[in-house]
C-alpha cells in the first residue's frame, strides 16, 4: 500500500476541517498552541516511517501518557492495583466525580484522571517517591520513542497545578475512601509533569510499536510487556481510550488508540503499525477533531481495522 | 491447531467450575434449567465444526438476539435510528434507568435493554408492525443459522410479559421523552419474543459466521452486511457485549462477543471463526460463569484475539 | 386584621406579576386556561371568609389533591404505608425516577408523583379497588369543602392518561422492585381523576380549615385527623409540599403549603386560618407565580408565620 | 407546665436507649467520649432553666455551629451569598459530592457540609481573613450563651484536620467550579476550629433563645436577627436541621431544630423557648438516638409544635 499517498489525500481532505473545533483553554500554555496544525505519522515494523503535515512539531501529550505510566504499572497492577481501579469504561456524560463516588473511590479505568492519578501513586509507592516514579517513567519514554532528551515542559506543569482544583478533588475523595497511599499534592503534581511530556507525531507514533508487536519493540528487540499484557493495554485503549466517545471511536475507527488533550491521539494496528496524529483542536469529547477524522479517514482508505 | 484437543481440555478444566455461579432465576421458565451443562462450538470459514459437551441442547439466546435484531436494523441506524440510540459503552454499575433519564430516553447503546427495545420499535415502523418485524428477525435467523426450523419458546416469552415491570417502566420512560413510536406493550411482547428465540451452540456457532467474515456468510455467499457494517456490530460487541463486564471481558479474552442471560455467548474471530458458548450459571454481572472463563482459556491456548 | 384590606391590596401589588410565568401545557385541557387570573380566599376559625379575584372560578386542584389522598391514608400509613413511602423532602432537581431507582422504589414522599401514586395503590388495596378508593376521595373532599355536588374534570383525567407516560414508568419501577399491589393502569387512572377534581379558592380554603385546627373542621366539629396527625401533615406540607423549591417556600413564606400544576396553592396558619389561591402562570418549579408572591406578601403584612 | 417534671420523665423514660447507636468515630477525640451520657436544658424567655443529667457536661457542639455561622452571614446572605449557596434540602441518601456536582458547585443548604464551607469562605471574605472570621463566631457564640469564656477545642480541630480528606475534596470540587474565594485549607481548618466549639446544654439552650424570640435575645435585650431573619434561620433548620433524615425529623417532631455530630442538638419554640439536649451515639443518620427521641417524647408531653 501506498501510505505516503494516503497520508497525503488525507491532509488534503480535511484541510476544510482544521478551522472547526476548540483548542484546550483550561490553562494559558496550552491555550496559546495554533489551533490549525496538523501532522500524522506512521511507524512500520522495520522502523520505516511515514509522515504528513508538521511532523517535527513537539505538542503536549497529556493523556497519552496514561499509556505509558499504565505499561509500566503493569506488572504491579495484575498484583495488587487492580484492586485499586478497574478496566471498564466509565460512560459517564456526566463527570466522573459521581461515578467515583457511588463506586467508594474506585475508578473506573486508568485513563480516566482518577485512575491516571491513582496509578501515579502505585508508580510512587513502588518505585520510592515522585521523584524516582518520574523518572522510571521518563526514561521508559525516552527508550521506546529513541530520544534521549525528551523532556516534559516546565511551564505547562506548573500551569496545570495553579489550575488543579477538580483534580485535587478527586484525589481527596479516594483519599476519603482509603484509595490513596502518598501525599495529594506530590501524587497530582507528578501526574501533571507526566503529562506534560511533549513530542512530535514521528517521536509517538515511534514510541508505540511496542504496543503494535506484542509488547515488545520491533526495532530494539528489547520487550516492555508481554503478549497477554500488550493485549489488555490495547483493549483497554479500545474500551477506554476516548473518555466518553469511545465507543463511537470503535464503532467508526475501529482501532486501539488513545487521545490526548493536546490533541495527539496514537492508535496501532496490532502486527502492522503504530500511528500518531496530531491536530490541537478538540471535539465536544475533548478529542481531537480532525485528528479523530484522519484515523477514520485512513481505516477507511487502507481497509485495516481489528474487526 | 487441534481445535477438538482445546475444546476438551477446556470442558475438562472448568469441570470444577460448573456449579459455581446462579441460574438466571426471574422467570420460571429459564430458573427451571440445569445449571450445570456445558456446551461450545467453534465454526470455521469453511463451516467446519469442533463441538464440546451439549452442543445439541437448545437454549434460550436472549439478549444475543440482540445482534441479530441491530444487524437487521443497521440500514436504518445509518439513516435515522443513531438519533435514537447511542453506541457508548453504559458503564453503569448502578441501573440503566438513571442514565436513560439524565440522557433524556436516549439509549446508550442496542444491547443495553432500553436500546434493545429502541431497535425493535424502529424495525416495527420500518416493517409495518410486530408481526413483521418479528417474522424478518425469525428468517435472518433462520438463513444464517442454517436450521429453518428454529423458533422462539413461547412459555418464556409469556412468561418474560408477566414479569416485564422493568422494561416497561423503561419503555414508557422513554415514550415520555418522545423517543418511541409503536405501541408500548407491542413492543415489548415482541422483544420477549425474540429474546426467547432457542438455539443449539451448533446453531448459534454457525450463525455467527457473518461476523466473523466482514458480513458475509462465507457458506452459502450470501451478503447480510458491508465489510464496514460488520466491522462496526463487531466493534460493538466489545465495547457492549457484556454489559457493565465489557471492558473486564475486552481485557481478559480480547474477543468481540455477547452475551445472554441464558447462559450463552457468542464470539467472533475476525477472518478466522465464530465461536458459541453456552453454561447456565451467571456471574455477578449477569454472563455466563464457564462461558466466560472457557473463551478466556480459549484464547489463551490459542493466541487468538484481535489485539 | 383588616384581612380583606390586605387581600385587595395584594391583587392590586401583583397585577404586574400576572403576566408572568407559563400556564402547565402538557395537556390540552390544562393549557386553554386563561393564565392571567387570579383568586385568593382566607378562612377563619367561625367560617368567616375573605376572598378576592375570581374566587368563585374553578380549576383544577391536580397535586393539591394529594394532600387529601394521604390525610385518607393516614392510619394506614402508621400501620404499613410507612415501609412503601418516607417523608423525606426528595430535593432533587434532576427528576424522580432516578432517585425512585437508587432507593429501590421507595418514593421519598406522599407529595411527588411517585408517593402519590403509591398512597392511591394503598387506599385502593385498603378500600377495595380503585371506584371504592376514589369514592372515598370524593366524598371526604365534598365533606370537608362543604360542597356536596364537588366533580373530577373528566375530560382533563382522559387527557392525562393519553400523556401519561412517565406516571407509568414510575409506577411500572417500582412495580419492580415489589412496591406495588394493584394493576398499574388503574392505579394510574385513578390518581389522575383525583387530581382532576375541580374547585374554587373559596372551597379549596374552606377546606383546609382541618388542617388548621388540628385535625378537626371547626364549623362541622367533625374530626378527621386527630392532633398528631393533622401535625405531621402539615410538617409534610412544608418540607415537601413545593417539590424542589420547598425550601425556597419554607424560607420566604414560612407556612405549611401544598401546590398544584393547576396553579392552586394552599397553606394553613395552625390555629388560626387557612388560605387558597390560585392563578395560572407557573414559575420554573411547577408553583404558581403569582400564588407563591401572594401567600410571601400576605404572611410579611401580617406577619403571620409558624416561626 | 411542669417542665421539670416532664424532663425528668424524658430522663427515666429513655433510660434503655442510653447504649443504642454509635458514637461518632471518625477522629479519635471523638471516639473516646463516653456514650452512655444524657442531657437536656431548656430556657424559658425571662432566662429561666430547666435541666436534667448532665447538663454541665461539656461537649462538642459541631454542626450546631453552622446555625451560627449562618446568623452571622445572614446581611451577607441576602446580598450575594444567595447566589453561592441554597437553602433546598439536599434529600440525598447518596452522598453530597453527587449533588454538587450536578449542581455546579452550588451547596444545597447552609447546613450540609459544602454549604457551611461556603459560609465560612464568606465570612472570611467579609471579615478580612480567617482569624477575624473565626474570632466573630467566637464572639457571638459567646455573647448569646452568656459565657465569655467559651472555647474551642484545638484537640478536635487539629483531628479534624487529619482526617479532612472528604471536606477537602467537596472544597476543591467548589474551587473547580468557581464558588471559592480563600485558600482552601485555610477556610476548612477555620471551619473545623468553629465546629470544636465546646459547650453544655444550659449554654447552649441559652444561646438559642434569639432563634426562639424572633431574633433579639429577650435576657439582653440585644437584637441579632430582625423577626424576617430569625424566622428565615428558623425555617432552614426545620427543612434542612437533621441532613436527609430532616423530613422524619419534622415530622415526628415538628420544631425547627439542628443536630451536630457530637450528640447535641438544638431546638426552638418560637415565642416559647429554646431547647438543647445532648447524648453522643447517633442513629443511622448521625444524628443523637437519645436526642431525637428526647425531643419527640418532649412535644408529646407538652404538645408543643410549630404546625
């Protein structure tokens, strides 16, 4: 198949899309990002990459992260964090703070923020501290993306935590039920540096092919997870990877994937192809929007999907 | 693979589970089965089949009826019905009710029983009547199952309408926000009618071939759906299939599948088979016990899933 | 107290207010009602009335009715009703049905439509069917209105029941969940000509004269309720009497009181008088607009308030 | 009336329910108070006192303090607090973060936790700060109980603090959605401090003597509330004075009234008298067993009641 060509057709078609929808304004770092961007970039087993767009473009990933932070989590979670937040997607129109509560501070999955944040404090727990969760999942990035200097952007994180309250909420109340092992303030503000990373759509899209070949990255050799693991990350991307769309980005995309506030969403292809997209302006969802069209756009073209 | 050595090794592993969990009990009609029968069957593109314990009992399908019923019904959805329900996972450990009334009577999804109702009333209008639509889901039924026989159990149907509160209640719930159009007890009789539709694992197995090969039965050439709709009701079944287990079930076997609260699941590998289970005992979410766990064993043994 | 003089100058403060609102319009016959007028009548100890505007109009009474129902159901209810249906204030702006599901089909009160319901469900099973119970209705309002000739509007029963989907849905639920003895429909027809019972604010004022005086009517000196009893009404009336602004009313006006969707509001001055007034228009909680200003202007003039 | 009589009636009478319910356990300088303890004070409007049991004893008057803190913030109410805090009932057996999140942000009453949060916010804004906030509730608890020496306890406070998790997420949760002006640790800290006022039933009772003679205390003579205020104040405790267990409360007992956590609460007669009573198990809704009934058999006795 002709992925340039594809990728190119779809830059083309959706140029009339990039002026629609909302970029992130809940903080003035993100909020000043040009909304009109778009990049994509798909990643082969053999490392061969194609890209279309501002690929070279650094963003903020935000929850994509929560992909990260969860594979490295992993091996804790099928010990003892499943007890801590679940696998099932939250469908809740209505915000989270709710659902959390009728379930005693349990949340619903770890790509919800809940979830997210109290995977951080597993990370914490384990590893010894903020610093030293930061780090493992610092390095773990770096190593799968194959840059070294990748870095999470000082000022966003800082941004975030001036602007913390409904995050600061959550933790409190699985504070209140027992769900919570450090110290609130060093838990969420952890969360918001890991969030904070910023790459490009050629750095992403590389760093996932762990996840399209079974766990382990096809260009290193070396392997992150194992078969069976690399599978729950993916369902689980599927089932929850859009907040409360995903179901609708199942039902018309079809594929793993996991979006980002910034408006990045990484997808894979599970033995095929890991993708990432890129296009700051989000969907009601808070997805981004033509980055959401491109991944239907190139199903569509290229006939792959998981079903 | 010897399909028939993992079949039995199963049957023989979960021997020890087969009394634990508890008949669906409402009615009288489906709490008078046996509770500890076992049955599954795996189809192949070529129809051949690998069949385990009682692969010839019939058993109610119930809500896997309701594959059959949106499949029917995808045109429709296409042109009007997605106005009218939704494909969102619920994930609503409390009951579908709340969500309905916050949603303004709109269903999350069709294989939640609001939208399950939502889709027979839309194959009603589309019809002309209860009679019809039910005759159109019989024949589809019929064809793809390859048993021209196959009929519905009228005691558990009667006996599901003297027991239907509930789905009344839901129904009329949602005829007040104007989002039903035939006659509310109409349709409920004739959604009992379709859930009580009883099928052998063989029967079922066999039925489900349509999905697993892009919408088209691979046996007698015969197109019921497009490649993208078939891609689409798979999508679905795993994000829906298991009501509020969805997600755990996506996680733990990795299979698009649904479920019935008679004690069977059907599950589909795309491109390779379809495969039906069936053991009366329910979990706690309303699955089948062994179903669940003999697709967990199978595709561990088997590597197969999507992901 | 120059009541009268009060009374005139309340209609002449309020001709400005009687634009305003919206008159209940989900029904025909509710919504052809000229929205622009108003009664008020007070009555004393002696019978003695002082009334102005359209006083001798009729309207429907709908909610106010079921002040009537549960003060009829009230040995019953220390007997048994008390498990079906509590005396908690539902406080709920988003709608029963939810909370109806969450307390597993216990209505918080006699006052919301649900409770309602139920107290019409009990005095059917009490009274020995729906034409016994509403019988009883009937004849215990004619009696202490002091108008034997006293009729239901059934042209605005009928075309209730033509719209009386979510009264079903509620009583259909909690038919599930076992609260419930009779056939729904009859239940729900009945409720609703009891809530078409039609009155003027001079009788709906002399009416009420019970709950002022303790339980007994001080002109017949015939009692209905014995003290403890006419208290707990009244303590109902205030904490639930004006559905979710019932805090609201207790806050500005101060007085046990009951309104209905036909704009009628009643309220009692323990010991002293009890009040109707009634005009069309409703504000954005169900209650007379320009009932609830007349009922704060008359208790700051008089300074009359149980506080 | 034999008002000694009657209490000490009360005192046999309850006897057998001192060791029924629980004391609050949530801090430990809570959990080590003895349960078993009872005691009762009512004031007369000439300042005249009737006690039983132990009446000296000194206790933790806890959300008792919201009614003051709400006297004091009653200008400040009428002007703008309106529009940050309610005065429904919440009526939710589930828990208030569901509700206020539904609700923007905006507590249902001064009386739930969130509500009183807010007031405290306010008076802090109004006062200039935390310490001339809390110094004002100190000042006038003390005038209205006549013990200028009154205090809290900095052991409870601190405690409190500790365990603030629930609290500190309904802060953040109001913060997220605007409805917040100080920092939020200081302003619950500040409400904790309030609530750890300490003080016996002959104090307390006295204290509430303005709620019970239209908002001037008849011993000093002094004017707190004007009578619109007092009566305003009067009716929040009857509707929302015992959170979801307000309507049983009313209904049983029929005085405007507010419970705290420690075992006390407080009740008026309006024109009549104020009553304090104390005893520390609670009952299901956390409010004093031996107090609510205490009460109830009080206006059974005395036929006192508001309706």
């Amino acid at each position: 198949m002709d992925y340039q060509k594809i990728l190119n057709e779809i830059e083309e078609e959706l140029k009339g899309e990039l002026s629609k929808g909302k970029v992130a304004d809940y903080i003035p770092a993100l909020a000043e990002v040009d909304g009109d961007q778009f990049a994509m970039t798909i990643t082969l087993e053999n490392g061969e990459q194609f890209s279309v767009g501002k690929y070279k473009e650094e963003f903020s990933i935000q929850s994509i992260s929560k992909v990260l932070a969860f594979s490295l989590a992993i091996d804790i979670y099928s010990k003892s964090l499943y007890k801590r937040v679940g696998v099932e997607p939250s469908g809740n129109a209505f915000n989270s703070l709710v659902q959390l509560e009728y379930e005693h501070g349990i949340p619903r999955n770890p790509f919800i923020n809940a979830g997210a944040i109290v995977v951080v404090d597993a990370l914490m727990s384990h590893f010894g501290g903020d610093y030293a969760a930061l780090e493992k999942v610092m390095t773990f990035t770096r190593e799968i993306s194959g840059n070294p200097e990748l870095k999470f952007d000082t000022v966003v994180a800082t941004s975030e935590m001036e602007h913390a309250s409904r995050n600061l909420s959550l933790a409190h109340l699985m504070k209140s039920f027992g769900n919570f092992e450090n110290d609130v303030t060093d838990v969420v503000t952890t969360y918001f540096k890991q969030c904070a990373i910023v790459m490009t759509t050629e750095e992403l899209s590389r760093a996932m092919l762990y996840l399209a070949f079974k766990g382990t990255d096809p260009i290193s050799g070396k392997q992150f997870l194992n078969e069976a693991q690399a599978k729950r990350v993916n369902a689980l991307m599927l089932t929850c990877g859009h907040y409360d769309a995903s179901g609708e980005f199942a039902f018309h995309v079809g594929l793993p994937a996991k979006s980002g506030v910034g408006g990045g969403i990484v997808a894979v292809v599970p033995n095929v192809m890991s993708i990432a997209v890129w296009s700051p302006r989000l969907n009601k969802y808070g997805n981004s929007h033509v980055g959401t069209l491109a991944l239907e756009l190139f199903t569509t073209k290229t006939g792959l999907s998981i079903f």
